[in-house]
C-alpha cells in the first residue's frame, strides 16, 4: 500500500500578518460593541414609544438620545 501520510509541515503558505490580524480582531471588537449599544437603545427606544405614550417621534428622540449616551459611555 502507498504510504499517503504528509511527512511536511502542517502549514506551508506564508507566514501571518499579525499586525493586520489585530488590527482586524480590534475593528471585530469595535463593530460588536456599537451593535449592542445599538441594540439596547433602540429596544428601550420601542418600549418607550409604545408603552410609555412617546408615540414614533418620542422614540426616535428616545433613540438618537441613548446612542449620544452610549458614545460618551462606550
């Protein structure tokens, strides 16, 4: 039988670019953060439009108050 096992090294292609690899997981990180923030203003933004009697303008005020919040927070 023919011996197919690689006698090499696992990984023979160019070596990584770990500065752009950081800098990728870095704007990873950034974008995930501001999703979230996102995220909980425009769910309280909701809640407060229609629970609260803010109606849409009320929440889209509500909404564009919390992200001014969430960028002097975050």
């Amino acid at each position: 039988m023919a011996d197919t096992h690689p006698s090499g090294p696992a990984e023979t292609g160019a070596e990584m670019d770990y500065t752009e690899h950081e800098r990728t997981y870095a704007m990873f990180l950034n974008m995930s953060k501001w999703l979230v923030v996102m995220c909980v203003a425009l769910l309280i933004a909701m809640s407060f439009g229609f629970f609260a009697g803010g109606g849409l303008f009320g929440g889209i005020v509500a909404f564009v108050l919390l992200m001014i919040l969430g960028y002097f927070l975050a």
